[in-house]
C-alpha cells in the first residue's frame, strides 16, 4: 500500500502530533485513543500502521523528540506499508 505524507496529513488524515528520532524513524500520530495514546503510521525500516504510546516512543530519549506542531505541515515522505 502506498502513504503519502505531505502538508501535515498521511494520506488526507490530518497528523494530531508526531516524533521524529535520530535514526530516521517518524511516528505520526492521526488520531488521539486516550491520553498518551494514539493511532498512526510509523516510518521505520518497516512502515506500518499501528497503535502507540508516548512511553514507547520516549524509550529511546534523548535520541527521540516531538515535531514542533508548526512544523509537522513540511514533513514529506512517501512510502510503502
């Protein structure tokens, strides 16, 4: 499946909040399931979609850091899950 990831959406669904890491990694969150949890796409060596949580993403501190939301509109990627 193709994602397209530009003007702060994945494939037309708005990014509510997203983390970048020093590896290349994004996780892209596109909906909010409870506090500090989310579903969305996550950009790795695998892109897949899935559910996550800010825990898991913040294991990897002080190599990982959220997206300034002001930010998240010039994130461009396009990938295959």
């Amino acid at each position: 499946m193709r994602v397209c990831v530009r003007d702060g959406k994945v494939n037309g669904r708005p990014i509510v909040r997203a983390w970048e890491s020093l590896n290349g990694w994004l996780w892209l969150a596109v909906e909010r399931i409870s506090r500090g949890f989310y579903y969305g796409l996550v950009i790795s060596d695998t892109p897949e979609w899935g559910y996550f949580s800010e825990k898991d993403i913040f294991r990897f501190f002080p190599f990982v850091w959220e997206v300034e939301p002001h930010d998240i509109p010039f994130i461009h990627r396009e990938v295959r899950t």
